[in-house]
C-alpha cells in the first residue's frame, strides 16, 4: 500500500467488504469477530505488510495493555517481508535438551520440573540487518525472566524453547524495530499501564481547592482572591461494571469449576465454553471496551485450563 490508496474510494470499499467476510469468520481471535472496524484496520496493515489479511487476522490478538499484539510466527513473516530488512538470524545458546518435555501437572498447570540453575545458560538471540547497514540484536536469557511472568502462560513450562523465541522477537519489534511493525513501544505500553493500575486502586480521587492554599501566592490580587471558593470536594468515582459483564463473569468461574471436575464430560465442557462464547458475542453492545478484553482474557484462561486437563487425562 503506498502513502495515497487509503484515499481511493475503490480500494476502501474492496478491504471494507474483505473485513465485513474477515469479521464474521471462526479462524480470528474472538475479541474481533463482529468488529468490522478492528478487521478493517487489520486489512489495511494486512496489505501494508503484503501479506494475506486471513493470516494477520488469525495471528493478531489484544494484549494486556489492551493493543493489538501479534504472534512470533506473524512478526518474523512481517520482517522477512519488509523492504527495510536484509536478514533475521535466530540462534539459540545452551541445552536445551536438558529442559525439553521437562514440566509436571500441578493442579492441573504445568510447572517446571527441570533444575532452577541450569535456565541461567538458556538463551536466545535475535539479530536483525537492516538493508541500510544497521543491525540490531536481542538476546534473552531463561534465568532473568521473572517466575511470576511466566507462570502467566503454561507455554514458558510446556514449549519454552518456542515461548523464548516469541518473547525475544516481541522485545525486537515492540521495540528497536517498532518503526517497521508499526506498533508502539513496549515500554510506553507497560508505564501507560502501571499508570492506569495506580489510578483504578484509589476508590476515588478528591480535587480541594481552598482559600488558604490560594492565598500563598503574594501575587495574587484581592479582587482575584474573592473568587475563590473556601472549599470544594469533587469526587471522581471509579468506573462500575455493567450488570451483562458480572453475570457472564460468574459464569466463567462455573466453567471453571466445570473443567476441574471429574464428573462433566469434555466434549460437554467444551460445549459450554462454546455457549458462553456466544453470549459474550450476543451482550457485546452492552459492554464497554474495557469489559470486552477482561473477557477476552476470561476467554483465554478458560482455554488454557481446558487444555491442560486434556493433557492430563
């Protein structure tokens, strides 16, 4: 796509009835379907990447910041097709044998079961030349990745050599190469974040405005300082959840209970994933953007624990 076909009535009507299709399809992430304007947007980096938008759709997910995110598979396609680079080298330092269907079930999570010391010489580098001559490389180490972070996600238990090499082509492109996957910095994203989670812990935030602090100022006028009110509170309350995303919430923790049992059938366990799937759809008017990705990430822990009691059976 050059700088002037965004403006082409033509080419604006055709990606608009391939995101309509591109919406309503079953192989994209469930936070897009029926959301004919993000299918949109994912059409046109679709065709800015040259790349066929069904594989950037179904390769494409909201993070925890709320972004959009993609797979490692996607963003090494996006690199190798992009004019700007000349070579991606991934190469890998350690044994990784040592480590490799290493993990045990507790609890129905899978958690390492290799020796703690030897992640400190597990590694992965990234390196990326440019066809402008520069080179930028990223290397991540097993051992200086927290435990809390990747107890979030089986994957860094269960395909760690695949998970390290997702996470050091995420810092790569999130970051020093974000200019060419045209998303922003990691790094901005995790302080808007920890900025967005100090404001929701306060129940509310009061503003005060009183004639004592206005009046420390010696330059301010008589006249000026009659307009000032004494004191005022203005309390700011902190946002309240719809009534449709606390009924669907409680019924994800009965899916929960669901998956945990011994006496539901799986195929009937998947099924009721499946209903609650297409209530979130069918409530989805009724809940805010913020509502839609808490379920989204609902969506996904259903998934992941429906995976590993598959595993475990």
């Amino acid at each position: 796509m050059n700088n002037t076909s965004w403006k082409d009535k033509d080419y604006l009507d055709q990606i608009e009835r391939f995101a309509k299709l591109l919406s309503k399809s079953k192989a994209i992430h469930i936070t897009f379907r029926n959301d004919v304007e993000t299918c949109f947007m994912l059409c046109l980096m679709a065709d800015g990447w040259s790349i066929h938008p069904h594989i950037v759709a179904a390769n494409s997910f909201y993070d925890n910041f709320g972004r959009l995110s993609h797979t490692g598979k996607l963003l090494k396609l996006i690199l190798n097709e992009s004019p700007l680079v000349e070579k991606v080298d991934v190469s890998y330092e350690g044994d990784w044998a040592a480590i490799s269907n290493k993990f045990k079930m507790v609890d129905n999570v899978a958690v390492p079961s290799w020796e703690p010391s030897i992640e400190a010489t597990l590694s992965c580098t990234i390196t990326v030349k440019l066809t402008n001559g520069e080179t930028h490389i990223e290397r991540t180490t097993l051992g200086d990745l927290d435990l809390n972070f990747r107890s979030l996600n089986q994957a860094w238990a269960m395909r760690t050599y695949n998970q390290i090499y997702n996470h050091t082509l995420r810092q790569i492109t999130n970051g020093k190469l974000s200019h060419i996957i045209l998303d922003m910095d990691s790094t901005e994203a995790f302080e808007e974040q920890t900025a967005a989670e100090k404001l929701a812990s306060d129940n509310s935030i009061v503003i005060r405005a009183s004639k004592e602090e206005s009046s420390m100022d010696d330059n301010v006028s008589p006249e000026v300082e009659q307009n000032v009110e004494v004191e005022t509170d203005t309390v700011i309350s902190t946002p309240i959840n719809s009534d449709a995303f606390i009924l669907l919430q409680k019924e994800q923790v009965v899916l929960l209970s669901a998956i945990d049992s011994n006496d539901v059938q799986q195929s009937d366990v998947q099924a009721q994933i499946a209903q609650w799937v297409g209530s979130v759809q069918k409530e989805q008017d009724a809940l805010s953007s913020s509502e839609q990705m808490e379920l989204s990430n609902l969506y996904d822990s259903l998934v992941k624990k429906f995976k590993a009691q598959a595993i475990a059976a």
